[in-house]
C-alpha cells in the first residue's frame, strides 16, 4: 500500500486540529467573518474536505468505504469537538459545530458516490 495516498489526509488534519485548538482571541474577526453563522459553514467546510479525502485510501482497504468513511469521520468529528475545550480554554464543545460537522461529512458522502467515484476526478482526491 502507498504511504503517497495518506499525505493529503494527514496534512488536512493538522491543518484542522490547528484550527479547531487555536485561542478565540487568536481568530480572524475582519468584516466579511461576520457573516451570521460563519463559523459553520467553517465546520461544514472542514469536515466535508476531511471525508472526501479520506475516501480513496479507506477505498483501497475496504469493500465498505461508504459505511467506514463516515463513520469514522463521525467519530474524528466527535472526538475533536469534545476535546476542544481541553485543548484551549478559550473555546467550548457545541452541538451546533458537530451538526455541522456532521452535515458537511454527510454532504462529502453524496458529492463521492456522484461525482467523483469512478472519475477522472477521484484521483485527484
């Protein structure tokens, strides 16, 4: 199995946990972030492009990649959504981010299984 396919994953993951555990003082507030609920389309965002990456190499282990993909996902979703406020005192756990979360994975599972699966496309995910 190629280590080649984990890159974007792992690099998308730390680029999420960064952003998740960073200080509430330390966030953006120019004007344009103060659209109502951006914060989660920021989640949706982050989870959607964390399932769809994780799709091709789930693809490779697994028959059932449209059952494990989300699931872990989900559970990556909940784990780092409750750790928040450990992590950083500044932020908390909410169940509005997880829906988010929840919606963006569930979103990146349909957007897989039309448009990219078996195209051209999925091996540029």
């Amino acid at each position: 199995m190629k280590i080649s396919i984990y890159w974007r994953i792992t690099a998308w993951l730390l680029i999420m946990c960064y952003l998740l555990f960073m200080p509430a003082s330390q966030l953006p507030s120019e004007p344009f972030l103060k659209i109502p609920h951006f914060d989660k389309m920021v989640h949706f965002s982050m989870f959607f492009i964390l399932c769809l990456l994780s799709f091709r190499p789930v693809k490779q282990l697994t028959p059932n990649y449209y059952f494990w993909t989300p699931l872990v996902s989900f559970v990556l979703a909940v784990l780092l959504e409750s750790v928040q406020h450990k992590i950083s005192a500044s932020r908390h756990t909410d169940a509005l981010d997880l829906l988010a979360n929840t919606a963006g994975l569930l979103t990146a599972t349909v957007f897989f299984r039309y448009f990219v699966s078996g195209k051209k496309l999925e091996k540029l995910v």
